[in-house]
C-alpha cells in the first residue's frame, strides 16, 4: 500500500482519460493538482465526492487548481459517469492500474465481511513543483472540497 508522503516528489503518471486524451505529471506543472482515487464510477460514494467537487469547480480553478479523476473503470463507464452529472474534470480510465499502482492505492479491503483487493478512496494534493503537498485518506465524500479549500 501507500508509501509517498507529504514532501515527496509525485510519482510520474501516464493516464488517459474518457475521451483518449493523455495525462502526465508534466501537463500540470505550474499548477495545483488535485488528484483523486475513486472505487467505481456511479456508485454512490464516488457520485457524492465527484458531484461535491463538480459543484465547488469554480472555486478550485481561482485558487490555480486542476482536478483529475482516476479508477480502474474503462474509458466508456467514465464516459458515461462524466455525462451524467456534467463532470467538468477528466476522469482516467486506469484498467491497467499503472496510475492507481504508481500512487499506491491499490491494495486489500474490506466490505461487509468481505476481504478483495480494490482502491482505497485517497486524494493528493501536489503543488506546482512536482510536490506532494497533502494526502488526504479519510474523504468524506460529500464535504471533500471543504477538506482541500481550507
């Protein structure tokens, strides 16, 4: 499981999101990056933290931020996850779990009695350097962007 921590350098990504564009670290330098680890598009969750940073959009890009999504659904599901509640950030498709392993989200839950590998919600903040600047592994989904704009 995780191993970065505050101060580190971020791990160099390459990801694409629900439409075939490509993601890198390098496309964001000079900027805020909020990047965030979801379970699975459209499930409820997911929807509560994704709808709650859709809905403080604006508020992130006047304080220099971009948002990017990232799970392991395909390109299509984010597509549709996009699209049905106007997302207005990218969403990476990691199938591959190259993003998601790079990070390290990626490792055993459980779930109602249920032990499975999977993604543990968890959000990075990373400033304009290439620096990890905040790790954030409690989301409360519904009042995440008050947990990033403090």
């Amino acid at each position: 499981m995780m191993t970065l921590k505050i101060g580190d350098k971020a791990p160099e990504f390459k990801g694409t999101d629900e439409k075939g564009n490509i993601h890198t670290l390098k496309d964001y330098k000079g900027k805020k990056l909020v990047i965030f680890f979801y379970p699975k598009a459209s499930t409820p969750g997911c929807t509560a933290e994704a709808c709650d940073l859709r809905d403080n959009f604006e508020r992130f890009k006047a304080q220099n931020y971009e948002l990017l999504g990232v799970s392991a659904d395909s390109a299509l599901r984010q597509q549709k996850f996009k699209e049905k509640y106007e997302l207005p950030f990218p969403l990476i498709a990691d199938e591959a779990k190259e993003v998601i392993t790079a990070f390290g989200v990626w490792g055993p839950k459980k779930f109602m009695g249920k032990e499975f590998d999977g993604i543990h919600r968890t959000t990075f903040v990373i400033d304009e350097k290439g620096y990890i600047e905040d790790i954030i592994t409690k989301v409360k989904t519904k009042e995440h962007s008050s947990q990033l704009l403090k």
